[in-house]
C-alpha cells in the first residue's frame, strides 16, 4: 500500500545511519570489559545509606595567627631605642611594655592559637632598657643643666624656634 502522503514515495529510501558500537562483553581474558554491564556485580553491591561509607576530605586544621600587639611591642622598642635622642624618648618604650605585656597575657590564654611571645618578650626587653636609658639621659641633662654645665639661655636666646621646640622635645 501506498501512502499518498509520502514524500519518499516511489524513491529510494535515505540510507540509515549504523548502529552504535557495541563494548564487548569480555575482555581478553575473560574478564567483564570496562563499561560492559555485569548483572552479577551490581546484584551484589549494595547501595550505602545516605551519609554512611563516603569518605570525605578533611580540611588541615586553622593555623595558628601572629599576635599584632607582639610585633608592634618590638618595633616600638627598637623604635624606642633609635630615637632615644631624636623624640619621644619616653613614649615609645613605655609603649613597647605596655603591649608586650599584653601580648604575652594574649598568647598565654589562647592555648596555642597565637604565636610571637618572642617578639613580645624582646619588646618588653628593649622597652624596659629604653626606659632606663631615657631616664639617665633626662637625669643627665638636669644635673647638667644644674651644675652650671650647660648653659641654656646663651644657646637658644637667639633662636626663638628652639626655645619653644626644646622643651616639647622632652614631653
């Protein structure tokens, strides 16, 4: 029977494209071949539970962090020592004490998750030593100034600028 709605209709018929390949079922050896289907094996895995058997990737543990206050005693102790004579002969190592003290009291109570009490104890050091030597340096130029040593008012009489400067220097 003829279809009257047929295109094809008493023309050759289009070629069919082939079949896809099919994996055979056995290797070489016997074995299933890779993706063939073995109804055996999938007959006796059984799917896990849901969250049980699947092994997931742990993640490394957070690392411990730097304390900022340890770094920054250190650097205001060095800071402290180095200007001794520039400025603020007194500020800086009283600073570097006092955050060095703190930064140890913050890496003792943290049980490991803070690092640096080297750099705490060296800011705590050199803030102590920039202390001292501040003190003796400010004794010094008093006992200087009182035993006639030195002679202020000569100096800067002339200078206005560094009459006024001199004693903020030492604030």
């Amino acid at each position: 029977m003829t279809d009257p709605n047929d295109p094809w209709q008493g023309r050759p018929q289009p070629p069919q494209p082939p079949p896809p390949p099919q994996p055979p079922a056995q290797d070489a050896w016997g074995r299933p071949a890779q993706g063939a289907y073995d109804p055996q094996q999938h007959a006796t895995q059984q799917q896990p539970a849901w969250g049980h058997g699947q092994q997931y990737q742990q993640h490394p543990p957070p690392m411990p962090r730097d304390s900022g206050k340890a770094t920054a005693s250190l650097v205001l102790g060095v800071c402290g020592l180095a200007g001794l004579l520039a400025c603020c002969p007194l500020i800086m190592p009283i600073l570097a004490v006092v955050l060095g003290g703190q930064a140890q009291r913050e890496i003792r109570e943290s049980n490991g998750w803070v690092r640096g009490e080297g750099q705490a104890k060296a800011g705590v050091i050199l803030g102590w030593i920039g202390i001292a030597l501040s003190v003796l340096l400010i004794v010094g130029i008093i006992l200087a100034i009182a035993l006639g040593g030195i002679d202020d008012s000569s100096y800067y009489e002339d200078d206005p600028i560094f009459s006024v400067l001199l004693p903020l220097a030492w604030l």
